[in-house]
C-alpha cells in the first residue's frame, strides 16, 4: 500500500472496470453482467469438453468464452460513457 492507501497494482495499471477512484465497486450494468456470467460459463463448458475429450465441447466453451468477453466489454465502454458524461455534467 502506499501512503494514500492506493493498492501498488494500481499506480500501474490503473483501476479495474467496474471500480472508482475510491477503491469501492461501481454498479455493474447489464452487459457486464450478461457478458461476465457467458465468459464463466463458456469456461465451464471449455473445461468439461477438455475433460471428456470432447473438442467440439471445448471449441462451443471457447466461442462463448470470447463473445462473453466481447459483451463484458461493450458494457465497459457504455459504463465508461456514462462516467464522461456524468463528470462532464451532460
């Protein structure tokens, strides 16, 4: 931690998505929470299609994981957006 509480990982990468400057978790909107439940879910099928040997399960696993990855982020940029405008007072 450094003298204002910032967490190191931070200075250097910046604030995850869904979290304030005041180290507390924003609100998620619903494509981040669409798209987060479809990347589990795609990893979860990717896992089991690894685990029975299946490659059409893994690449079905690997095809959700990534359109879930797509949606978490559409809603980070509507989130980030909605931030910018807010700050902006628009």
């Amino acid at each position: 931690m450094l003298t204002d509480g910032t967490p190191p990982i931070v200075v250097l990468f910046g604030f995850p998505p869904g979290w304030d400057n005041q180290n507390r978790p924003n609100q998620m909107n619903k494509d981040q929470v669409k798209g987060a439940s479809k990347s589990s879910a795609g990893k979860i099928q990717r896992a089991a299609g690894k685990l029975v040997g299946s490659l059409k399960q893994q690449a079905k696993g690997m095809d959700k994981q990534v359109a879930g990855k797509a949606q978490q982020r559409f809603g980070d940029i509507k989130e980030a957006l909605r931030t910018s405008r807010k700050r902006n007072g628009q």
